[in-house]
C-alpha cells in the first residue's frame, strides 16, 4: 500500500499535467483554425478558458506543495515541484498581466502590432510541462 501523500501527489501531477497539454498545446491553438473565429474572439475565449485553468493550477499546485511537504518523499521529488510552482507564479504575476494588457488594446479594437510575448508564456509552459514530467517519474519510481 502506497502512502497517501504519495498516491495524492501522482494524481496531482498527472492532472496538472493533462490539463496543462490539453489547453495550452491543442485548444489554445486550434481554436484559431475553427471558422468563423476572429482573433477579437479568440482571445476573448482564451482569457476565459486560461483564467479558469491558471486558477485549477493554483489549486492543484497547492495541492501538490502540501502532499509533498506533509509525506516522506525522496530528495528528487523536490526540485521538480518548486520548479512547476516558481514557473507557475512566473506566468501568473509576469507574463499574463502583460499579455492581459495587450488583449484588453485588441478587444477594444485598437490596431496593435502583433506580439511575440505568448512565446514566452508557451516557453514557461514548455519548461512546466518537463517538470510535472520529471516528477511523475521521479513518483513513481519512488513510490
């Protein structure tokens, strides 16, 4: 029988990480593609959509933090879970406000140029991605 912190923090990862490659790495872009979608409502849907995932995300990484903290969990487990919460906090207090700003310019129908700042939100998606990654290999060889 596996310890519960263990058993919780598997789950959380893996959720974390499922959410994470499902929104950001398949609706995030294909919505774009659907017709009919204009960029104004694209990046109205994705305010929605990536409010309402940061926020799990906070939740879940919370989660995760706790049942890390609370268990008796090799060395390796560590690193990867500050890693996912620091990019976390990083995307959430750095690049979304900026993008947020950007967005609020565009759906008011102001003319701006395009942007290259989501490339940053998606590289600090990518380096979260290996994280969850990393530590659900590192729970479960450990467990």
């Amino acid at each position: 029988m596996h310890p519960t912190w263990a058993v919780t923090s598997v789950a959380v990862t893996f959720l974390w990480l499922g959410m994470v490659l499902a929104i950001s790495f398949l609706e995030a872009p294909l919505k774009f593609r659907a017709p009919g979608v204009t960029v104004p409502i694209g990046l109205g849907i994705g305010r929605l959509v990536f409010r309402a995932l940061n926020l799990v995300e906070a939740v879940l990484a919370l989660a995760l933090a706790v049942a890390v903290a609370t268990g008796d969990r090799p060395v390796g487990v560590v690193g990867p879970v500050v890693a996912a919460v620091v990019l976390l906090l990083a995307q959430l207090l750095v690049v979304r406000p900026r993008l947020n700003r950007r967005s609020d310019r565009v759906l008011a129908g102001e003319d701006v140029p395009r942007s290259r700042e989501h490339l940053s939100y998606v590289g600090l998606e990518v380096a979260k991605v290996a994280a969850l990654v990393a530590l659900g290999i590192g729970l479960l060889t450990h467990s």
